[in-house]
C-alpha cells in the first residue's frame, strides 16, 4: 500500500480537523516518518480502523504491518504540560 512503511500510526482525531476524521501516519522500519497525501491517511486509517472495530478509537493505535497487531500506542509526554 505504501512503499518502505512498517508501522501505521492511527486515529480518529486528525490534527487538521475539528471533528473525529480517520488518520494515519506511517513509519519505516526505522522509525522514521513516511509522507503521506491526505487520500493515503485516509485510506489507511479506514482499513485498519475497519479491521479492528473493537478497538477504542478514542485512543492512538499503531498498526505493524509485518505482524498484523494492533497495539496502543505509547504516546511521549516530553512537552505537554497539564
């Protein structure tokens, strides 16, 4: 689907919207951000969130395509102040 991508990074809050919106963003095995146009996020996050309609979506998931897990993803806390 997408060339060099290891790992998906999904949600229904996309920073561009106001309201819930599938979003994905993508990962190489290194880590490393793959740029994605708006229709592959789209896509993406559409078939993994279909994929997986147990999940809670209120919360960010990360995909790993060479196993097929979906697993919560460990958000960092470095920069956000509560």
């Amino acid at each position: 689907m997408i060339p060099g991508a290891a790992t998906f990074r999904v949600t229904l809050h996309d920073p561009a919207q106001a309201w819930p919106h599938p979003h994905a963003r993508a990962y190489d095995t290194a880590g490393k951000p793959i740029t994605l146009n708006r229709t592959q996020a789209i896509t993406a996050a559409r078939w993994i969130i279909r994929t997986y309609p147990e999940a809670t979506w209120g919360d960010v998931y990360d995909f790993d395509l060479a196993t097929a897990c979906l697993t919560r993803a460990v958000m960092a806390a470095a920069g956000r102040g509560r």
